[in-house]
C-alpha cells in the first residue's frame, strides 16, 4: 500500500491510500481510517471527507454558494455533454475494464 500526501491550494490537504491487487481487508481500511483521523485531529486539521464514508462526518457537505465567492473545488461538478455513463468513462481516460467501473 502505497499513501500519498498531497497539497490542494493554501489551506487544503489530500491523504489518499493507494493499494495494487487484492483490496485491503476491512479490519486494514479500518486502521488506517484511525489513523488518518487521530493525525486530523492531532495537527488541528478540518475533516472534509473520506472514501468510502463510515459516518455522517465523514460525508462532504458542500456549503451554499455565496454570490461572488468562487467556488471551492471540492464543491464544483462537471455537467458533462453526455448523459450515459459509458460514454462518460473515457472521456475521464478510463478503460471498460477499469477496477469499480
């Protein structure tokens, strides 16, 4: 497993968990949730959310729009020019045999 730390502008912070052939067990995802969550806390960080989500609080909640405000882009959607997801999956660069497709 591979964990990936990335910066998202001034104040946002992506943690991201990667892993190569067979999904981590439950009791692993779980550990790890922990983990990143005790980090959170512990450096004063925002939750914003985790994949998948096991509680309420880990769910995104985007803000209403304030006019005037850009938005943020955990809150932006793309209104794609086709309406069957399997014409949207290439034009994200995935293949038809994509893991979770």
């Amino acid at each position: 497993m591979v964990l990936d730390l990335a910066r998202t502008g001034e104040s946002g912070w992506v943690f991201t968990l990667f892993h190569i052939g067979q999904q981590p067990s439950a009791a692993t995802v779980e550990g790890h949730r922990t983990l990143f969550r005790d980090a959170i806390d512990r450096l004063g960080l925002t939750l914003v959310k985790i994949e998948p989500a096991a509680t309420a609080d880990e769910v995104l909640v985007p803000p209403p729009a304030t006019p005037g405000v850009p938005e943020s882009a955990f809150g932006a959607h793309w209104d794609p020019a086709v309406d069957d997801l399997d014409r949207v999956w290439p034009r994200l660069g995935l293949r038809t045999d994509a893991p979770g497709r």
